[in-house]
C-alpha cells in the first residue's frame, strides 16, 4: 500500500513541478511577460486561428496590449518570444549569426527539407545564396524581362477569353511554369507528370497544425514533398545523362558545380534549394500581384496614377511594338511605391524566425540562450506610429521614405543578412505584369476578394475577375 501512496506522490509532485516550470521558465534575468498556454500545446490553437483582417493579428494585438511590444508565449512546443518592437527586431536581423541565427520550426523544416537554405549556416548558407543571387540578380533580370512580359501577355490574352479566372491561382501557374523553366528547363506541356500539382495542398499545409496523419493539410503537404522530390531528383538524373553543351537553366549549373568534384554542393541540398525556389517564388508573388489588383480594384485614384505611369512609357516609346527595357522597367517610379505599399499591407510573411544563441539582454529582458524569437512584420508594418492610418492603401506614403530594401519600419523582405533574395525578381514580376495588365486589360470583380489569415494570408473563395481588352478611347482598367 505505502509504495502505491508514495509512487503517487512522487508523480503528483514531479507534474506539480513540471506544470510550474512550463509557466516559469528558468531565465539568468528577466523573462519578457507573457503565458506559456496549456501545457504541451502552448497558445498554439490560438496562435493560428483564422482572422479576416488586414490588422495585426489578434493573437499578437491583445498580447501587445496585455503584455507590452515584446512577449513571451509558447508555440507548438517550443518556448517563444514574440517581438513586435522595431529596434529588438532590427537588432535580431543585424546580430544573425552573432546573436542569432536563423531557424524555423521543425514542421517547416520537415517540409523544406533539412538542409534547405533557411536552415544552413556559414559558408555553405553564403555559396548557396550567391547560387541564388546568380540566378535572380540585376545581371539576370534584364536578360529574363522580355521574357517575364511575353509570358504576362501570353497569360492575360488567354484570360480574357475566358468568363472568369481566379486570379491568384491563375498568376501562381504562370510564376511556376516560369520559375520551373529557368530552374530546371520544366515544360508542364511536354511533361508526363505534373510538377505543379504537387504544390497544390503545400500553403494550407505549411501553416496548419503539424500534425502527420492521413486527412490533414500537414500529411497532405509532406506527401506533395515527397512527390515533388522524386520529379526534380528524376529530371536532375535524366538531365545528368543527356548533358547540354549550352547551360540552359539552373539544373545545368547544378550540374556542373555537383561534378567539379571539389565542390561543397551535394545533390541533396542542390535538390532542396530547388524545392525552396519553386515554392518561394509562386507562392509568395502571387499572393502580392492578387493583393495589389484587389486593393487597385478598389481604389481607382491609384488605379489612374499607375495606368497613367504605364501608358507614358508606351507613348514615349519610339517603337511602339518593342517590349519593355530595363530604362523603362527602373522609371516605374509610382510603381514601386505601390509594390512597397502592397507588401506592407499584405504581410505575406507574418513572421521571421530565428534561435537565440547565448542569453541575450535587451532592455530590461532577458531572452534565454536556445530560444526561439519571432520577429512579427505586420505589427511594425500596421503600427500608427510607425505609418499613419496604418491600414489605408497609400503609395503616395512611399514619397519621402526609404523604398530600396529593408529599414526598421519596413521588413516585408526580411532584413539584415537574410535580406530575402528574391525581392528584384519579385518586383520584375509585378512591375510587369501590372504594365501589361493595365494598359490593355480592364476587369471587375466577379466574387471573392475576402481573405483570411492563418496567420499566413489566403484567399479562401479565390479572387475571381472578369478581364476585357481594353477600349482605347476608355481611361480607366477597372469598374
Ligand atoms: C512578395 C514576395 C516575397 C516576400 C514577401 C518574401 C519574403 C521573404 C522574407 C521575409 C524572407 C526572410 C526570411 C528570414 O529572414 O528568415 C525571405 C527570404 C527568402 N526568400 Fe523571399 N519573399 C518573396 C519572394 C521570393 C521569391 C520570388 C523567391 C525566389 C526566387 C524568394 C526566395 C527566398 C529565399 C531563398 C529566402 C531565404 C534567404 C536566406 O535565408 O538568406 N523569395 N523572403
């Protein structure tokens, strides 16, 4: 019986001591406020309920009222801070690989591979990210713009043919065939298996619970991996027997860094970049062309502003049956204001993450080493001190700030060392596509529009558009 009573005991005090310790971390200082949530789920549930705003999430919002700019809580497990605070969050991108280092957490890694570029370090990270800049730079953009504008005219024209077409799946299947091709030579029309199809249930999957099991969006997404990982390793192998004199694409160049044999690169991480840049690239511009054609929809004063600034290009050019140049594409001035404003407001990245490496102190916090700290864009991004009328849709705001890369009150790109490496190419993409999409296509709304934030930013009955060929005599694109 005394051994029962005891073995009790014990247990009750070690879960006693165990709940107590899940609520008060041990820190050497300060912990920034906040709760750690139930035990085990933390304010997971909580953390990743749909919301249908543009503001900050709830989540992060009451906290920032409760608790102050920088907060505490726990998320799938892992102890977090959550930084809202424009200098701690300047500091987190300044001090990576010092302070910090970029990490995410292991649901992501699982989906991205394990050594994708997010999660590498040092100088493997920077001979992958000078891989990258190779492909997505200056010197490569101007060689891909003709291209980039072909394929917006080819898209659109197709569109306008049809009654309706749901805009954000529509430009992600033009990003993707696009991005496929530069990287890895990918014809959908000449393939038999459909490598965008594997990306399909990938958003929801990434940013729902991380649970792995048959039915949820999670599985679905590893399964999507899985699938997609078998297609890009096939092709790299067909690729490896049937080499090209000329290099082509990416895989090309791939190929020859994995055969130099000195070279650090190993077809594994060659196979996850791969992985990551498809993903990264459609995902992420589609989202911020659909976002910037709603909020153009529903502001026709920028609406004339920007055809305005599109059709001075054409009616300044000598011959009007030229494609653009790179002259045109730097003039595009407004524009790029209206990118800058559309990624402030859309918050495609609802948060960076990084691992504390040491204890580190900032104000009267300490933030224990081994943590994870999220960096969270939209609370800087819709901060009325920070932008004033902070969910208006103004690109004029862009006037007298900063619009080149990353500021402390602007981190829609990342900042610091990560500074995303697909930003140019992002621009390109929609600069373009809104030059041909305005100057010969008008469009209204045939339904959807609403979003929905899991945090991350989707579009849950589509963004459906009717598109007509544009009357010369008429002025504005939109009804
Ligand atoms: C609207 C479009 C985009 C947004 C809002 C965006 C946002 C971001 C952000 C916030 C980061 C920083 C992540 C961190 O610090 O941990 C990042 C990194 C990255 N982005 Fe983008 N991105 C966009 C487009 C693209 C495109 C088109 C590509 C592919 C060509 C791309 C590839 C990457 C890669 C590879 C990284 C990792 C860089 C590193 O770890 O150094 N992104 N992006």
């Amino acid at each position: 019986m005394w051994p029962v009573i005891l073995c009790i005991a014990v247990t009750v005090v070690a879960v006693t001591h165990w709940l107590y310790r899940w609520q008060n971390p041990r820190c050497n200082g300060n912990l920034p406020p906040g709760s750690m949530g139930w035990p085990l789920l933390g304010e997971t549930i909580q953390f990743f309920a749909p919301n249908p705003t543009w503001d900050t999430p709830p989540f992060v919002k009451e906290r920032m009222k409760r608790y102050g700019p920088i907060f505490r809580t726990n998320l799938v497990g892992r102890p977090v801070v959550v930084s809202t605070d424009s200098d701690f969050n300047y500091m987190i991108f300044q001090q990576e690989g010092q302070l910090f280092q970029s990490w995410y957490p292991d649901s992501f890694t699982e989906v991205f591979g394990r050594q994708n570029v997010g999660s590498l370090h040092g100088y493997m990270y920077k001979y992958l990210k000078n891989m990258v800049l190779y492909l997505f730079g200056p010197e490569s953009l101007k060689k891909m713009l003709n291209e980039v504008e072909s394929v917006a005219e080819r898209n659109l024209q197709k569109w306008a043919g049809q009654e309706s077409v749901e805009l954000k799946e529509a430009t992600a299947n033009m990003i993707f065939d696009l991005t496929a091709k530069k990287l890895i030579n990918y014809d959908p029309e000449k393939s038999s298996e459909n490598l965008r199809e594997n990306f399909v249930a990938f958003i929801q999957g990434l940013i729902s619970f991380p649970l792995d099991i048959p039915g949820t969006a999670y599985h679905k997404c590893l399964q999507g991996r899985k699938k997609a990982m078998a297609m890009l390793k096939k092709m790299l192998e067909e690729r490896r027997a049937n080499p090209r004199k000329e290099k082509s694409c990416f895989f090309d160049y791939v190929l020859e860094e994995l055969d130099r044999g000195d070279s650090i690169l190993t077809e594994a991480i060659a196979l996850d970049l791969m992985f990551v840049l498809l993903f990264a690239s459609y995902e992420t511009t589609s989202l911020a062309i659909t976002v910037a054609v709603k909020l153009l929809g529903d502001n026709p004063r920028i609406l004339h502003e920007l055809t305005d600034e599109h059709e001075n290009i054409l009616r300044n050019r000598e011959n009007t049956e030229s494609g653009l140049t790179w002259k045109e594409y730097k003039s595009m001035t407004f524009t790029f204001k209206l990118i800058n404003e559309t990624a402030r407001l859309a918050n495609i990245v609802p948060g960076v993450f990084r691992k504390a490496l040491k204890d580190i102190k900032f104000k009267d916090y300490t933030i224990p080493a081994g943590w994870a700290v999220m960096v969270c864009p939209p609370a800087v991004h819709l901060n009325p001190v920070n932008y004033k009328d902070p969910l208006e849709f103004n690109p004029w705001r862009w006037e007298k700030m900063d619009q080149k890369g990353a500021s402390k009150n602007f981190m829609a790109f990342g900042g610091g060392m990560r500074f995303c490496v697909g930003t140019d190419f992002t621009k390109v993409q929609m600069a373009v596509f809104l030059h041909c999409l305005v100057t010969k296509y008008r469009w209204k709304t045939v339904r959807g529009g609403e979003i929905i934030r899991t945090p991350g930013l989707q579009f849950p009955n589509g963004f459906h558009v009717q598109l007509t060929v544009k009357d010369k005599q008429q002025q504005d694109p939109s009804e």
